[in-house]
C-alpha cells in the first residue's frame, strides 16, 4: 500500500512544513512536480525504506490492542471460555440449559 500512496504523502509532508507564501506553499499536483524535477523518480518514493520496516510493527500493535478491546468488551463473542475469566463466564441451571436446547433446535 505505501508504495503507491508514499508520492502523496510526500507532497503532502511538503506542503505541511512550507512557509505561507513560499515556491512550496502550492497544491499537490504542483508539489508532484516540483519532486519530480528536483530528484526524479526517487525523490518520489524518499523514505519508503523506513516506512515499510515501521509498518509491521505499527499494524502489529494496532491489532493486538483491537483483540485485547473487543475480549474485554465482548467476551461472550469469543468461543474459546478460557479467555474469559471465571467469575465473567455465564452460569446456566439445568433448566435454561435444557430450554436453550429446545429453542436452538427448534
């Protein structure tokens, strides 16, 4: 993905930083340009290198903090009991299991 979008947010990097008033104060396209003749196709992609190494772990940890979340919040939406600790897990007596039965295989 950060190979195709990285020339934007390059430009993007650049024009954020430019001095109101500035040659680099302009738009996107223009910014494109600029980079182009400035470095060439290089210029383009600069940083790609240390963007894709941060990416793994950056996407790693946004994904075990999803997991951590979502089996505080809703502990029932995962199968596995052992998750969830013993005084959270639902306690059913015979009679609702039997019921739950019947209305499952209805």
């Amino acid at each position: 993905m950060w190979t195709t979008v990285l020339p934007l947010d390059v430009a993007k990097t650049r024009i954020q930083t430019a001095q109101p008033g500035t040659a680099w104060d302009t738009g996107v396209v223009q910014q494109l340009r600029m980079l182009w003749r400035e470095g060439g196709r290089r210029s383009l992609w600069a940083g790609l290198a240390p963007t894709v190494v941060r990416a793994f772990p950056a996407n790693a940890c946004q994904w075990l903090a999803w997991e951590v979340a979502m089996r505080q919040l809703l502990p029932a939406a995962y199968d596995d009991e052992s998750s969830i600790p013993e005084e959270r897990r639902p306690r059913l007596d015979e009679a609702n299991k039997q019921q739950e039965v019947r209305v499952v295989t209805v």
